[in-house]
C-alpha cells in the first residue's frame, strides 16, 4: 500500500509504503501522474520515499529491471525526480542501491538524484538542499512526519 502527501511549504512529496507493498503501487501513482498534467507537476517536484515498513529483501533484480523498464514509458520529468529513499537496514540498502544503478545505466535517472539511508533527517537534509530549506524546516518536518507514522500506525 502507498500513501501520497504533499507538503508545500516544505516543497516536497512524502510517499509511504506500507505492507502489503508491491512496485507496481510506485508505479500506478507515476502512470496517474502521467496522465494528468496538475498531478505530473505536484510528482516532479523532490521526494522523500519511505520504505522503511516495507520488506525490500523480497524485491529481486528482475522485479526492479521490470519496473524500470515499465517507467521508460512515462514523462522523464517523473522519472528524474530528485529523491530521498528512507529505508531500514542493509537489505534495504542494498536494494535501492541495486535499483538505482539499474536507473543510471538505463538513462532513466542519475545516481546523484538519489540518496539513500536510514535517518529521515539525513534525507530531509538533503531535500532541504534541493529546496532552500533550512535546519529549523527540517526539524519541523521530522516532527510532523512523526506525527503522521501515528496516524498511520496508531499502535505501534
């Protein structure tokens, strides 16, 4: 499951992935994006992908090639998107790492739109860079992001 936000002032798109997870979820919100000229200039902007509820020791080298090469047909503005991947451990790591590589090599995005680690202020650090943002906005972020993993997962 993929849950989308926008967040304005901080310019950037905060997508969720939770169990039961598939990468053609990630896929289905590019091809409305697509689709759709106002949805495709909110999607452009940088994005915080949080992976971190998902198992992405199952996604396998044939899945990611798969979606890449699904995503060639799509706008390169909604595939060259600035992003921030929120992951949890080194399986996780790893998998982005792989997938990453495998969108450079395929022209689809360069490896330095992307970072990938397990600290949201890390990545909402990195975002901060891209947007003008300062300290004070990403601490505010991770508050409000905090407060939205409640929301989601009221008993976790």
């Amino acid at each position: 499951m993929v849950h989308h936000e926008f967040y304005p002032d901080f310019g950037i798109n905060y997508v969720r992935a939770v169990e039961p997870f598939t990468l053609g979820e990630l896929f289905e919100l590019l091809v409305k994006a697509n689709e759709n000229p106002q949805i495709a200039e909110v999607l452009a902007q940088p994005t915080l992908l949080d992976l971190r509820f998902v198992d992405l020791a199952s996604v396998e080298a044939p899945d990611i090639r798969r979606h890449l090469m699904k995503k060639t047909s799509l706008d390169p503005r909604l595939t060259r998107i600035p992003c921030a991947y929120l992951v949890k451990g080194i399986a996780g790591q790893a998998t982005l790492r792989m997938a990453n590589m495998f969108a450079e090599l395929s022209g689809l995005s360069p490896e330095d739109h992307t970072i990938v680690t397990e600290d949201i202020r890390q990545a909402l650090h990195w975002l901060a860079d891209l947007t003008g943002k300062t300290d004070d906005d990403v601490e505010s972020m991770v508050v409000r992001l905090s407060h939205e993993s409640v929301k989601l997962f009221p008993r976790a």
